[in-house]
C-alpha cells in the first residue's frame, strides 16, 4: 500500500511539472488576412476595464474645483540642475 | 502578414522573432484590433539572418493585430512574400522597475491612472475638457493648440499656474500610446516633480524615469522627442535629446542616478 506523504508529494510534483510544461508552452497565431475588416469594428469604451476607461468628461458649464498645484508639490526632484 | 494576437488587457512584452536570407528592412506595427487610432508600437530594423523584436506594453486591448512586413514590398500575406519568415510570436512577462516611479506617492499614483487611461483612448476621444478621478488634474483636449491664431509645433504644453494640460489632438492622434505617455509625464514633471518648473531637461528625465519604470519602451521615447525636436531644432532642443538619449542608456544599466 502506498504511503499516503509520499502519494501527496508525487502528486505536487506532477502538477508543478503541468504548471511548468503549460507555461513553457508555445501558441501559434493564425495570420489574419482579412486586415481592413478588423478596423471597421464598432468600438465600445464601456466593455474595457476599469483601469483602461476613458477620463471623465467635463460637461459645458461644469465648474471644477481644481487643486493649486503649488499645495500638491510633496515631490522631489531627481534630477535638479 | 498580420497575427491576431490575446492581449486580454494584461501587461505584457510580445517577443516577435524574424528570419531573412538577406539583409531587409523589416517592420513591425502592433495596434489594437478593436480601438481605432491606437498603436502599440511602429518600427523598422535592417535584419540579415535571425533577429527578435521586444514590444513592451504596460497597456493593452483586448486583442492586438501584430504586423510583420518587409518595407520594400508592402505588408502582404506569407503566400505572397517570401522574403522573410515570422519564426515565433511569444507573449512574456513585463518587465517594470515600480522601485523608481514612487507610485507610493498618491499625487504620482494618480496622474498615471489618468495620463494612462487618456493615452490609451485619446483616439477616439472627442476634443473637450477630462478631468481626473479625483480632479486633481485637468487635460483640454484640442484640435491643435494654437497662440494668436497660429498652430503650435509642441504637441503638448502645461499652465505652471493652474496645472492645465493642453493637448494638441491632430498630433496625439499620430503618435503611438507609449509616445503620447511620454509627452504626458513630461509635461507632469514640469509642475509637480521639477524644482526648476523651466526646465526642459530636467522634466525630460523626471518624465523618462516613471515612463521607463512602468515598463514602456524606450524606442518610442526616443521616436516622440525626435518627432518633436525636428518640429523645433534648436541648439536647445539638440542638448535635450543628448541628455535623454544618455540617461535611456544608462537606464538599464542601473546607473539613473548617476546623472550630473
């Protein structure tokens, strides 16, 4: 019968050895030939993440409360002459 | 020949390798399948036998159509151009140097969600005012920016008063989305990281070191400040590129500090 410590750590081998051959593992692209069709797509900005969404849009007449950059300057230079 | 590559939004460096039997100018464009007026990156390099091109993209679609041609021949499909083969196109992981950008700082944090979110849209962005999250930063998006009804050659410019950021849009439509965060950061480092608001050079590094360390290529750093110098080539704007060329070389090395 086989030791159920060595049976787990075959099996942590096993899929360490999966998750190393899947990532070494090299995906062919299919060459597009039709190119102009993909550009005529219509593109849709609210199905992208979060982080990749257009800024807000300021509307006509909006007023914006906008910070003096000179209270924001905590930084420092790097590269002062 | 053009791949459809899954980009799937992540970062990631293409790994394009490129074989010829002579030496031929080989180009590469990646733009984004779906947003139009986005490009990853468009460059050409004189191959002779095997060579890899490294497209770095902190940013990316969904899905990216990636271009390999010969220039001499247009691109045209491998049925119809044996010049030169694509050996292999391998998606691997972006390399960043985050320890350099200070992205800890909230006012540096938040100017690149925003400059990356404006550069990666800004070509289908319509002309008009955008504000950051948290209002901190104002970009008017124009056709062209103009001082007495006379276009400007600058592609870009900041109100050291106010913080406005200008941009000219019948240029940013041009450039590539790692060119127009390069104009962007520098312009940013004018009033927020600089300690002389005046100066070009030292916002062209302030700029270049959170650009380098979020992982963008330094190829196009260099293609959008020459664009931009050859607009203007003054004495001024030679030293500029002197200084930026010498500081990008120095980055990989480790050796950013190091400057005078």
């Amino acid at each position: 019968m086989i030791n159920k410590e060595k049976a787990l750590y075959v099996g942590l081998g096993v899929f360490l050895l999966l998750v190393v051959l899947c990532s070494n593992k090299k995906v062919k692209y299919d060459e597009v030939k039709n190119v102009a069709m993909e550009g005529e797509k219509d593109f849709n900005s609210s199905a992208l993440p979060k982080e990749l969404r257009p800024p807000y849009r300021v509307q006509e007449g909006e007023e914006l409360q906008l910070a003096n950059p000179k209270s924001m300057n905590g930084l420092k230079s790097k590269f002062s002459r | 020949m053009t791949y459809k590559v899954p980009t799937r939004y992540e970062e990631l460096t293409l790994i394009i390798k490129v074989i010829t039997n002579s030496a031929e100018s080989i180009r590469i464009q990646v733009i984004d399948a779906d947003q139009p007026n986005t490009c990853y990156t468009d460059r050409s390099k004189e191959v002779s036998g095997e060579s890899i091109f490294f497209v770095r993209m902190p940013v990316s679609g969904n899905e990216a159509l990636v271009s390999v041609f010969n220039e001499k021949n247009g691109n045209v499909s491998s049925d119809e151009d044996d010049s030169f083969e694509v050996v292999s196109i391998n998606k691997e992981q972006l390399e960043k140097k985050l320890d350099v950008v200070d992205l800890g700082n909230p006012l540096v944090k938040s100017f690149v969600n925003f400059a990356t979110r404006f550069c990666y849209n800004a070509g289908t962005l319509n002309s008009g005012e955008y504000t950051s999250d948290d209002q901190k930063f104002l970009i008017k998006y124009l056709p062209t920016i103009e001082d007495g009804g006379q276009e400007q050659t600058t592609p870009a410019r900041i109100d050291i008063d106010s913080g406005v950021i200008e941009i000219s849009k019948r240029q940013f439509l041009d450039f590539s989305v790692p060119n127009r965060m390069a104009i962007l950061l520098h312009e940013f480092s004018h009033v927020y990281l600089n300690d002389n608001v005046d100066d070009e050079v030292e916002a062209d590094l302030n700029g270049l070191l959170i650009y380098l360390g979020l992982g963008y290529p330094r190829i196009e750093a260099f293609e959008v400040f020459a664009k931009t110098f050859m607009n203007a080539p003054t004495e001024q704007n030679k030293e500029r590129f002197d200084h930026i060329k010498n500081f990008i070389d120095n980055f990989e090395n480790y050796n950013t500090f190091l400057y005078q």
